[in-house]
C-alpha cells in the first residue's frame, strides 16, 4: 500500500503540475485583490477536489451512463484552453480577462461578477481537474482493485497536491507581480503561447484514437 500510496502521489503531481499552472493563474487573476485571489483559489482548489473525488468512486460509471469517453474530455479541454490562449495573445478581454493593463469590454460593463470569476472553469475545471488528472485517478483506482482503502489512497494523494498547489501558486504569484505591468505583460504573451500550445495537443491526443480507428478501417 505504500508503494502505491507513492505511485499514486507522484502520479497526479506530474499530471496535475502545481508549477505548470503558475502562469494560468497569475494572468487570470492579476487583476483582482489579494482578498478576492485568495477566495478564486480557494474555491478553485475545492471544486477540483470534489470533481476528482467524485470520479474516484464512480468515474467508470459515469462514463459508461453517459456514453463520453476520455478522448472528448480531453477535446473538450483542448477546445476551452484555445479560446483563452487566443484571447491571451491578442490581449483581449472576451471569454477570460487576464488583468494585464486591460479593462472590462464595453458591451460587458454591467457583467455579473460570475463573468470575472475563473475558479471553476478554467482554474479548477480543466486546468487541476482536466483530462489528465481525471483519467489518472481512474486508472489507479481500476488498477488497485477499486477497493475502499486504495481509493482512500487516490483521495489522499488528491489532497495532498492540491494543498500544495495552493501554496505554490499564491506564493509564486506574489513574486511574478513584482515584475510590473512590462514584465506581467510579457509574461501574458508567453502564457498565451503556452495554453495555445497546450491546446492545440489535447485536441490532437482526443482526435488521435478516432483518426487511428477510421484508418484502421480504411
């Protein structure tokens, strides 16, 4: 139990990647108080907590209901990552504002604060509970056995990380204000480029067991 206990920490720790999500949080939240980051990442680390726990006891199931696979889950992600990575290197203030220098939109100024608030999607949903982390917690669950105490272990692990994500990011992300509008800036550009990245990768890792199959076939 404690080697898997050990599999399943450095597992999601990869996957999860508290310092991979450094910049996504600190262009999504730039704009806001130290008071209204904290209760963004609060509220992030719980819901990804929730939707991992919640797919640690009966992901298989669910899946199997609805008939998704993990392959649309990650298209899905791809899909939301490319929309803000686009709206990133262009500097606009559409689907997320990053807070780098930019205000409101015009035709949005009366916006609900829900609008502004990134901690569900895509902070906690799917940056910490995405694709990857989803399908590695079901895997080591179906792995061990689906037994009780293996996914006391999963659950565990899940806490552990994201209390570590947590402390990461709000305190790397003191230091990255420090840079000043240039530098947070330049760093917006660099992030958009990344989540364009990242995007364009989850779609293709979604699309390629599809694409392989239609061969297959042909």
């Amino acid at each position: 139990m404690l080697g898997f206990a050990i599999l399943a920490f450095g597992s999601l720790f990869a996957v999860i990647d508290p310092f991979g999500c450094i910049p996504f949080f600190s262009g999504l939240t730039s704009h806001m108080s130290d008071t209204e980051r904290r209760h963004v990442l609060r509220k992030a680390l719980l819901v990804a907590f929730l939707v991992l726990i919640t797919f640690i006891g009966a992901g298989h199931l669910l899946l199997r209901v609805f008939g998704i696979t993990v392959d649309a889950f990650r298209i899905a992600g791809g899909i939301i990552f490319l929309g803000i990575g686009m709206d990133m290197l262009q500097s606009k203030p559409r689907r997320w504002r990053t807070g780098i220098g930019s205000a409101a939109s015009r035709d949005h100024i009366e916006a609900d604060d829900d609008d502004d608030d990134p901690s569900i999607t895509p902070l906690a949903v799917p940056l910490m509970a995405g694709p990857g982390s989803i399908t590695t917690v079901m895997v080591l669950t179906a792995e061990s056995g689906q037994t009780l105490a293996a996914k006391a272990v999963v659950a565990g692990a899940v806490a552990v990380i994201l209390v570590l994500t947590g402390g990461i990011l709000f305190g790397a992300d003191l230091v990255l204000r420090r840079l000043g509008h240039t530098g947070m800036k330049i760093i917006e550009k660099l992030m958009g480029l990344l989540v364009t990245v990242i995007a364009v990768q989850f779609i293709l890792n979604g699309l390629r067991p599809y694409l392989m199959s239609l061969v297959a076939k042909g």
